[in-house]
C-alpha cells in the first residue's frame, strides 16, 4: 500500500490524467476526436464568422494573460492585470461596433459608480460617527432594492415577448 502511495505522489496530476486518457480505448478517443473536428467544420460553413471571432476571442486573451503570468509585466501592472483579463471576457463581442459600445458603456458606468460612491461618502459624513454605518446602509438597501425591481420588471418584460411569441 504505501508503495503505491508513494508512486501516485511523484506524479503529478497532468501525468496521471494522461495516463487515464491512454487508458481509453482507442476508438472512442479517435470517435470523440472526429465529433468535434465534424462540428467545427460545420459551424465553419454555416457561419464562419463565429470561428473567426473565436480565434480573436483566444488571441486577446492569450495576448492580455501575459500581464498576469510574464514576472516582469506583472511587477509593472500587479494584480491589476487579471482585470484586463476579466475585461475581455466581459466585453470583447461579435462585431467591432458592439465591443466598443459595450466598453463604452463600461466606462461610463464605472465613472457614474464612482461618483455615486464618492457622493454617498460624503453624504454619510454629514451624520457623524454614529449615524454614516447607519445610512450607508440604508443607501445600500435602497440601492439593491431598486436594482431588484429593475429586474423583476426586466424579468416581466422578457416572459410577455416570449408568450406573445
């Protein structure tokens, strides 16, 4: 017993998936392959597109991942440079119209956020030591109470059209 413990600690985890991976039959590896190799190729002729946006989807991100895994660009950009990462992911679309409107939009969120948070600080100081816990948090439920309502009506929205469809 402690032979083969000691024989699955020297491994590491990517060796023993492999070695799992070999295990399989051949043929279902070779049909698993042909699967998806014959779906690429159809979504390739029904809309080639998709294919190319996803290459640039995997450049951008590979290009962007090098701020968080290079030392010397991570020593520039800190742990900052896994936001460039999730920004990519977030907004990055189909079209070069949509992904700049979609950043756009980001930017003048996050500038509106910032300024509603620096007035809700100020605000609050208004009421002392003893009363800003209790008004931000008061300005916080109220905030997420009229988010959840927006919501809700989205939600409502969204049901109707597809009822009526």
């Amino acid at each position: 017993m402690e032979i083969g413990s000691a024989t699955q600690e020297k491994t590491g985890s990517t060796t023993r998936g492999c070695g799992w991976l070999k295990a399989l039959p051949w043929n279902i590896k070779k049909a698993k392959v042909i699967e998806i190799v014959n779906k690429t190729k159809k979504l390739g002729k029904d809309d080639p597109r998709r294919i190319i946006h996803s290459l640039k989807v995997g450049l951008a991100l590979t290009l962007v991942s090098l701020f968080y895994y290079f030392r010397p660009l991570y020593d520039g950009f800190g742990q900052s440079g896994m936001w460039a990462v999730l920004t990519v992911v977030v907004v990055f679309e189909f079209s070069v119209g949509a992904t700049l409107c979609k950043s756009l939009n980001r930017g003048f969120a996050t500038l509106l956020a910032g300024a509603l948070g620096i007035g809700t600080e100020y605000f609050a100081t208004l009421f002392g030591k003893q009363g800003e816990p209790i008004v931000l948090g008061l300005l916080v439920f109220l905030l997420g109470m009229i988010q959840y309502k927006l919501y809700l009506e989205n939600i409502e929205e969204n049901n109707e059209k597809l009822i009526q469809a």
